[in-house]
C-alpha cells in the first residue's frame, strides 16, 4: 500500500500540509478533494518523491518514495505531453526513461495507445482528452502497481471525463492503487472508494456515506412547484412531511452539502 502517517510540509513558515495521514492500497480509487492552495498537490508531489516531507513518513510497499518509482506512474497537474511527437513515440521515450528495452519499449507504447483507444498521430494534433490518455499511458508503461493523478480531468469535456472515468475504474478491477486529487465532487463520489477531505489537514474521510452519517443527517425537502427548499432533520421528517400542503420531492444529502458544511467551516 501507500501510507502517509503524521506528514507535515511547510514553505517559507508557511504550513501547507499538517499532520496527513492516509492509505491507498492496490484495487482500489482514493480521492482527495479541496479548495486550491489547500496543499492537494504539495501533498502527491510528496507521494510521487518530487518533495520531501519535513516531518511524518510516506513509504510505498514499505519503502520511501524515492526507492519506489518503478512501482508508482504519475500524471502531475500541469503535464503537458511532448509535441512533435506521435502518441507511441511519447509513451516509447518514456519507457526508454523507465529502462526498459528498445524492443520491449516498442511493443508496450503500441500495446498501450491500442488498448487506450487513442490515434497514432502526433500529440499536437489530439485532442485534450487524448492528450491525457497520453499521458496516463506514459505512466502506465512500466506496469506500475500504483497511479498518482493530480486533477486528471481538469479542462476535459463531458465525454472525455467519462471515457478516463471508465479507463481509471478499469485500471482499479485490475489490481491498480489510484490515487487522484479532484475538483469535480461528482467525479470523487463516482470514482472514489474512499474520500479525504483537505484543506491542509485532513478535516474528514471516508466513504461517501460514511461522510454524510458523520455530520448531522439532514433532508432537503423542495417544494416542486415553487423550488423552495427546506433543511430538515431526519427525526423530524415525517411529521414535516405529514404538515406539508405541496407537491414535494424528498432528497438526501448530497457529497456538496458535505463538502460545503466541511471545508467552509475548516478554511
């Protein structure tokens, strides 16, 4: 697995990330969702060995990040794949960077841009969602049993967020540890085996509806005539609803209203 225990990260006096502590273990998706500045990305360069962490420990199967790079493929926030290149040749060069052989290189980069599903064509000329299949391609050319992708999804359309949601939970069946920083609520909720929520320090995690039962369970209630809405808590429901004289809708609560009630009051 990946562990982080107790990890803290500061720049210039700055404390960007205090005491985080989390596990990622292979088959399965663990998302971290926070407000930008709020040490996603200082955090996974740690995880990835870019960084070293001032105090806590982060091993990989028991060793440091560092040690652990054959093991772990990584797709950093603003990683842009190498134009003039055709889509095997990028994954190729990043094998070779992996040492793998010239003959065993070739064979894995057409392997990987088939199975991905992606033209091969020079990367300047795909699309953005090519663009990061790619990418994720270039990270998986050496069999890695861990992924590290810091917002995968970020500028992608519709489409080509579901196509790389389809490709990450086919990674994860295979055996794959993900783990993805997000700003897409939807996209954690539909991904994530487990969820942490950060804003320097882990402020709660878990599964999706072990976050929601940590927090006092309450019901939206909307008027669907009007839109009003009503907060009502789950002892009180069903006299609210007895009381009602409107067509209503009943709806539980949603990882946004988690989300908004747990890092607004955590900022």
């Amino acid at each position: 697995m990946i562990r982080a225990e107790n990890v803290w990260k500061s720049f210039k006096g700055k404390v960007v990330n205090e005491g985080v502590s989390f596990e990622v273990y292979e088959g399965e998706i663990v998302a971290f969702l926070g407000p930008n500045g709020g040490g996603k990305t200082t955090l996974m360069r740690q995880v990835y060995g870019e960084l070293r962490s001032d105090r806590g420990e982060i091993s990989v199967d028991g060793l440091s990040p560092y040690h652990a790079l054959e093991f772990v493929g990584v797709v950093p926030q603003d990683v842009r794949p190498i134009d003039g290149l055709k889509a095997s040749e990028h994954v190729y060069v990043n094998a070779l960077i992996r040492g793998i052989p010239r003959d065993r290189a070739w064979a894995r980069a057409r392997e990987l841009i088939r199975k991905l599903d992606v033209e091969d064509k020079a990367v300047d000329k795909l699309s953005v969602g090519n663009k990061r299949k790619v990418l994720i391609a270039s990270a998986l050319v050496n069999d890695p049993r861990y992924l590290v992708l810091d917002e995968p999804t970020t500028g992608l359309d519709p489409k080509s967020r579901r196509e790389l949601w389809d490709l990450l939970i086919g990674l994860k069946e295979k055996g794959r540890g993900i783990l993805l920083t997000t700003h897409y609520l939807e996209e954690a909720e539909y991904l994530a085996d487990r969820i942490y929520f950060l804003n320097r320090k882990v402020l709660l995690s878990g599964k999706t509806w072990e976050l929601r039962s940590k927090l006092s369970l309450k019901y939206e209630v909307v008027n669907i005539r009007t839109g009003e809405r009503y907060k009502v808590e789950r002892s009180e429901l069903p006299q609210f609803l007895y009381r009602c004289d409107f067509d209503y809708e009943v709806r539980v609560r949603s990882l946004e209203d988690v989300y908004r009630e747990v890092v607004g009051n955590g900022s």
